[in-house]
C-alpha cells in the first residue's frame, strides 16, 4: 500500500499538507513536525505535491498482516 512519509528533521511545520490531506490524516506534532496516521492515508499524493519544502514522499509500505 502506498502511504505519505514525511522527512521530519527538514519539515518546517507550515501546516499546509494538514490542509491538503482529503482523509484528515495529517497533524503537527507539538508544533515541530508533521505526522501521518498510516491508518487513514491512501497515499494520494495531495501532500507530496502541496508541500512547499519538499519532504513528504508517498511511499510503498509493507503492510502488517
Ligand atoms: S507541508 Fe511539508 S513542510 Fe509543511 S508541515 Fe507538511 S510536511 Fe511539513
Ligand atoms: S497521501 Fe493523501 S491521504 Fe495520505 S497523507 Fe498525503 S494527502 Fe493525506
């Protein structure tokens, strides 16, 4: 399954992607990084396009079985 990976340490936390994401599954944590619920993201890559830094990847994930 494709899901959003975000490289946390170059994340400047602006908050777009939160408000890309059509499933609601992107937060800042703590204000310092954005975090993604793998639970509700389909990996439509809304947030890889939007973010302005360039640190969000959809990626292929295992998924636990
Ligand atoms: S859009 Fe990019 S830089 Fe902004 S909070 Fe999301 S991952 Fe971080
Ligand atoms: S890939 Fe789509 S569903 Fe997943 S976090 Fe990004 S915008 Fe949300």
């Amino acid at each position: 399954m494709k899901k959003a990976v975000v490289n946390q340490k170059e994340c400047v936390a602006c908050g777009v992607c939160v408000k890309t994401c059509p499933r609601k599954a992107i937060t800042i944590f703590h204000g310092i990084y954005a975090d993604v619920n793998e639970d509700l993201c389909i990996g439509c890559r809304k947030c890889e396009k939007a973010c302005p830094a360039s640190v969000i990847q959809v990626v292929e994930k295992e998924v636990a079985s």
